[in-house]
C-alpha cells in the first residue's frame, strides 16, 4: 500500500496543468442523481452536442445543409436524431479536419491513433479538457472494482509493444505510473518458460488489481491447469480490456487468481465508456460520456454505435465502432449486453455471416478445447487452429469445425505459444484475416 499516492497524484495534476479530479467527482456527482434526472441530463448533453457540431464542425454542418436537418427539432422529438447518418471509419480517415471543431482551432491536440488490428487505422485528436474527460472516466472504472490510489495497480503488457514506445513516451509513463501507483509487467510469449516468468513478475507485483488483455492471464491459467499446478499468488480484482472476455474465461482467471473479474468497454475514439459491476455480460454505459446505439450488421447482428459527449475538438455522432453487443435501456440508464468482439470477427461463406462466437459456443458444447483461431488467406482460404490438450477430443472437433465452414477447410492442432497476435499492442484475435 502506497499511502504517498493521493498526494503525488494531485501534485502530478498540478505540475502537468491537468483537472481530472474534479471531473472525476462530475462523473461521482452524476452517478447519484434519481432516473429522471440523469435520464433529463444525458438527453439534454446530445442534444447539445449535436446543436454545437451543426455550427462548428464543418462536416456536420455541411451534411446537415444536405439533408435539411434541423437540431432544434431534436428538443420535440428525439426520433429525429435517427435521421443523422451514420459516421463511419471511411468518413473519418477521407479528412479528418472536417471533423475538427472550428472554434476550438487554437487549443492544443492530442492525438490518440486506433490500433488497425481489424481494420483501418484512425487518428482521433482531443483537447486538454477532452482528455481529462477521459482519464477520470478510466479512473472512475477502477475504482469501481473497489482500488483506490493507496492499493497497486499492475497492467499487463507486451515487451514488443514496449519497445515500440518512443523514448517521450516512455518517460510520460513512468510519471504516470509513479502518479496512479501503477506498474507494468510485460509478457514475451507464452511458452512454458516464458509463462513461468510471466507468473513470477506478478507474484513480485504486489498487485491488488491487474488490468489487461484477458487472453493473457486465460493462458496463464490453462498453463497452471493442464500441469496440475496451484498457484498461491492472489489479488482481488482483474479488469479486462482490449479484447472481449467470455464467462469461460472470466471463471479460469477467477478460479485459479482468487480474483473478482470486471469487463470494459472503450476505444481510442472515446475512452473507456462501459464498465461492468455484478456480471461480465452487463456494463453499465457512462452516460456522462456517451450515447449509445445499435445498427444491424449483416444477419441480427448488433452493432455498437456511440456519440461522444465530451470531446468537442472532434465531436463523432452516431459513430460505427465496429463492435458487437446488445444496447438496453434508455437515456441515463443503458446496458450493452454480451460484447462480443467485432463486426470484422464475421466469416462471409455461402452468402452467410458467421460470427466467430458463434463458431466458439459450437466447439465449446462439445468441450476438451483449450483455444482456438481462425486466419483467413488472401485468397479466402480458412485455417483453424485447435488447442486440444487431450488428442482424442479433437477428431470430434475437427469435425464440427468442418460442419459450420466446409470440408474445405484446414482444421490442425497447435500450442497456445503458436497463436498469432495482432498490432503493436499484441491483441489476440479469433479470426486474422490476412
């Protein structure tokens, strides 16, 4: 327990002029108002963001010219919101500028670059306010699992990822992992060497909650089980971000950590937006910071589309994100319900879209699969990889795979260690397509 961390916390605030604490204590204030209230504030916050952008942001502006939308309309009907098409990764990356808000042009930029892991890569710019906005979200999540500043915080990361960081860059993080009393312990790959290291830097971490790709503490776990290893390291809480998290997974790491798992979801686009509280497949939306909806993709498949509420500099409204999950409720009180992935996770075959958690649930009701990924060539041809420790299982697996996307297709057996990531931050992906 650090109890210096409040202090060099606020001090850090003040020497980098930024204000994230008292947005912090927004996001606490708002979180106690009744239904009514909050629901009355969340309307009110899109409707002023989309009013703004129709006069600041020449994107919006023109488009709106075009399609004779008028905001103020929004205030007696908010069905006219759906009118506002769609804003799409496309859109963004034919000219960001457009995007930008005019009246903001002489504030500084921060840039933020999305990882491109499944498809284009994007760059998002945020004021200093905007980006306060988003760390005290991330601070607002964290504490939610129950750590404060005085208790260790450790994230998982990977060393090429590492490497890759320019030396400023660096050195901003060892600021601000000495500020949030956070440390990084990074991963190399996941032989059974280096998993053993892996276990060991976090056995050293003295963490109370780890925050990183799930994949990676589900290996660790699979590596412990399949040797018939315990573990005696424990912390209280994982939160998982990056990659979607299944309840299969959230049970390994809960059983062999002693932990309490929690689930996010965010982007580079927005920050964290969602968080987790009693179950995996709930996240309660941050309403302070979005609005969210669902789009249709391909067969019922719910895509997640989200306005931000607090980055003005670059206002997205009804952006595509790209990520699957059911959106519940209404204004001040929605749900995403069961994230699972992205769009860009979907086989085309046969004039089907076949999501790859749909390939997973098939495989797991016959069950003895440890892992598995799907890599698409250039020329549509499917491999599937197999992570079956015991080899009598996968005779029966093999043979489902081939049911769901034809005989066609190569179905081998491989190690966790010979599973491929994906973008410099070594994300695991159900499908790679090539």
């Amino acid at each position: 327990m650090n109890v210096l961390a409040p202090a060099l916390y606020r001090f850090s605030e003040l020497w980098l002029a930024r204000d994230i604490s008292t947005k912090l204590r927004a996001l606490s204030d708002h979180s106690k108002l009744d239904a009514e209230a909050r629901a009355r504030r969340h309307k009110s916050s899109i409707i002023q963001t989309v009013k703004q952008a129709s006069v600041e942001v020449p994107h919006y502006r023109d488009l709106f010219r075009k399609i004779a939308f008028n905001p103020d309309k929004l205030e007696q009907d908010f069905s006219y919101f759906e009118d506002i098409p769609y804003l799409s990764k496309e859109i963004i990356q034919s000219d960001p500028s457009r995007l930008l808000n005019e009246r903001l042009a002489g504030l500084p930029r921060h840039e933020r670059k999305t990882g491109g892991s499944t498809g284009i890569t994007l760059t998002v710019y945020y004021s200093n306010d905007s980006l306060d906005w988003t760390a005290a979200a991330n601070r607002w999540v964290i504490e939610a699992t129950g750590r404060g500043l005085t208790q260790k915080e450790v994230h998982l990361s990977s060393r090429m990822s590492w490497d890759n960081i320019p030396w400023k860059d660096r050195a901003r993080e060892q600021v601000k992992c000495l500020a949030l009393n956070r440390s990084n312990v990074y991963t190399e790959d996941f032989s059974s060497d280096g998993l053993d290291r892996l276990l060991s830097d976090l056995e050293k971490s003295g963490a109370y909650i780890i925050q990183g790709h799930p994949s990676t503490l589900y290996i660790l776990g699979l590596h412990l089980k399949n040797q018939g290893k315990k573990s005696g390291f424990r912390f209280n809480a994982f939160e998982s971000t990056g990659e979607s998290i299944d309840r299969e997974k959230a049970s390994l790491i809960e059983t062999t950590f002693g932990c309490k798992v929690y689930n996010r979801f965010g982007n580079a686009e927005f920050g964290v937006v969602a968080h987790s509280k009693d179950s995996i497949d709930r996240l309660e939306v941050l309403d302070s910071m979005v609005y969210a909806e669902n789009l249709i993709y391909g067969q019922g498949i719910p895509e997640i589309i989200l306005t931000g509420l607090q980055n003005p500099l670059m206002p997205l409204i009804r952006y595509r994100t790209g990520d699957i999950g059911e959106i519940s409720g209404t204004f001040g009180n929605q749900l995403i319900l069961g994230v699972q992935g992205r769009v860009h996770d979907t086989i085309q075959k046969d004039g089907k879209t076949i999501p790859t958690h749909f390939i997973k649930d098939s495989l797991e009701r016959i069950g003895g699969l440890d892992e598995f990924q799907v890599v698409q060539g250039k020329d549509s041809t499917l491999t599937v990889s197999l992570v079956v420790p015991d080899p009598a299982r996968f005779p029966a697996l093999a043979a489902k795979v081939h049911e769901i996307l034809g005989t066609e297709t190569t179905v081998k057996k491989a190690t966790l260690n010979q599973l491929r990531r994906v973008g410099w931050r070594d994300k695991f992906r159900y499908l790679i397509k090539e």
